[in-house]
C-alpha cells in the first residue's frame, strides 16, 4: 500500500508544492506514475533517505490522507500555499448539499430571534448577564441544533455520540477551539471563540464550555437555574452553530472578503493546518470518504 507526500519548497517569496506516492522502494513525483517522475531507493537505504538526498532542498511530509480522500463532514484545506483556512469539503453530493441547506436555514431562524432581543437588550458587556424566557428558548434551540451536528458528525465517521464526554473527540480533529467569529452588526462586541480550552479531560473532570453548562443546566432544571439563560450564553450558543458549519463546509458555507462584512458573523481566524493534514488533490482518481481515525 502506497504512501503520499507532499514536499513543500519556500524560496521566501512563494510555497511550490511537489506530491508524491512512496510504495516500498518506487516513488513516483506527481503521484501519477511516469517514466520521468519515478525514482528508485539507492542500494541500501530506504526509499525516503534517497529523495531527501535527491531533492535536498524541501521538506518531504507524510500526509494523513491519500489522494482526493477527506473525513466525513470535515473541512480543510486541499493545499498550503493556494487555499486558506478553513478550507472546502469535497463531498459535492445532492445529500451533503441539502444538509447543508437545512443547517443554515435553522442557523438564520436563530440569528432573526437574536435580533429581536437586541432590539430590547442591549448585546454590550453591561448587559450581559441579562436573562429571560426568550434568551432561554434561543439557548435550547441554539444547543440542540450544534448536538445535533456533533452527533451526526460522529456518526458519519463511524461513532456513537451520547453525551459531552463523546462529542468532545471532535474539538481537535476540527481543530474547534482555533475558531474565532466577530459579529458584524455588533463592531463593539468582542470576537467569540466558542470552543476555546475545549479539549478532551480525563473523565470526571471539568470541561470548559461555559455555554453548553449553562444549557444542560436550564434544560434539567429551569426553575433552579432561569438565572443563568443570559445574553452571553445566548450570543456563544448561536455563535457555536455557525462555527459548526464552517468547520464541516468551509468557504463553501463561510463568508469572505467583501461578502463577509455585510454578514451577521464574519469569521476572523481559523484554524492552522499543517503540512500532513491536508486533503491532497484528487490526481486523477475521484474523492472519498475515509473516516477520522479517532
């Protein structure tokens, strides 16, 4: 079974990209095999060690994913130096496109209630802490609606998603807490990184994601807790759904360049990929799905 490479070369001035299929002893420049472009190992020395040799300038790096293959509902970059992050996801399906549509139509309806808040509070630090029956509905709906994506996301990648201590496996493979959003209508608002410090813990220790306790909290018992449906909870949880999105579409949900200054939520940072975790071009063969190796 081959493996692939990409070898990154920077003069300083751009990145050239150079892909490669390594099998045994053969490895074939362009992944494509060529008479040209197919170079074998010297006499004892591994394959690798050679086309170091070889190609002395350019650091060779083993990628993760062979060529036109991706995770299910993940989006990344298909290159370092042309695509930025988040990237794309290669699944151009009816099925991966009504999904899509369906998510970002819920995710419109909740934007549309926020708004009918702030028309009444303030969204300002000072007023953060202000809670309500509506501010409760829109944090239940808001978290239902990101559950849901957790769950069918683990699900396409072959895995059983029940509670937090699941859906967290998601927060480094999506690289979520790297995400940082600013509301566009609201310029004086700080950019929200909902799942920042999100990581896997050790089980009975605390996660942080201040937010979805706040939800479970006045889900289970909102008699005790009504205090803590307030603004902010309210702002992360939608805030959440959208950084969802674009992490499982990429710029084929998100907003950029002028587009994105008109949007309600303009995505600000993303996450940094390396070398190894991109999705390869295709080379000829057609994309598919290789679930995450969690």
């Amino acid at each position: 079974m081959a493996d692939y490479y990409v070898r990154l070369i920077d003069d300083g001035l751009t990145i050239i990209e150079d892909f490669w299929a390594v099998e045994d002893n053969v490895a074939h420049q362009g992944i494509v095999p060529s008479q040209l472009g197919t170079h074998y190992a010297n006499s004892g020395e591994d394959i690798m060690t050679t086309l170091q040799k070889r190609f002395s300038v350019g650091t060779f790096h083993k990628l993760l994913l062979g060529p036109g293959e991706y995770f299910p509902r993940m989006a990344r970059p298909d290159s370092i130096k042309r695509e930025c992050s988040p990237g794309h996801y290669p699944d151009r399906s009816d099925a991966a496109r009504n999904i899509r549509t369906t998510n970002t139509g819920q995710l419109h309806v909740l934007i549309q209630e926020l708004q009918q808040i702030c028309q009444v509070v303030q969204p300002e630090k000072a007023n953060f802490a202000a809670y309500g029956h509506e501010i409760r509905n829109i944090i239940i709906l808001a978290c239902t609606e990101v559950e849901a994506q957790w769950k069918n996301i683990l699900e396409a990648n072959g895995q059983q998603g029940e509670s937090r201590l699941d859906y967290v496996r998601l927060a480094l493979p999506m690289k979520l807490g790297e995400y940082r959003v600013a509301l566009a209508w609201y310029p004086w608002l700080e950019p929200i990184a909902p799942f920042e410090k999100w990581v896997p813990v050790p089980r009975g220790s605390k996660q942080c994601l201040p937010w979805y306790d706040a939800y479970n909290n006045i889900k289970h018992d909102p008699e005790k807790n009504f205090a803590q449906a307030t603004l902010i909870h309210a702002l992360k949880s939608i805030t959440a759904c959208f950084v969802m999105l674009c992490a499982q579409y990429g710029w084929d949900f998100a907003k950029r360049g002028e587009a994105a200054e008109d949007a309600f939520f303009r995505l600000i940072e993303a996450p940094r990929w390396g070398p190894s975790e991109i999705y390869a071009p295709p080379c000829g063969t057609t994309p598919k799905e290789r679930p995450y190796p969690f």
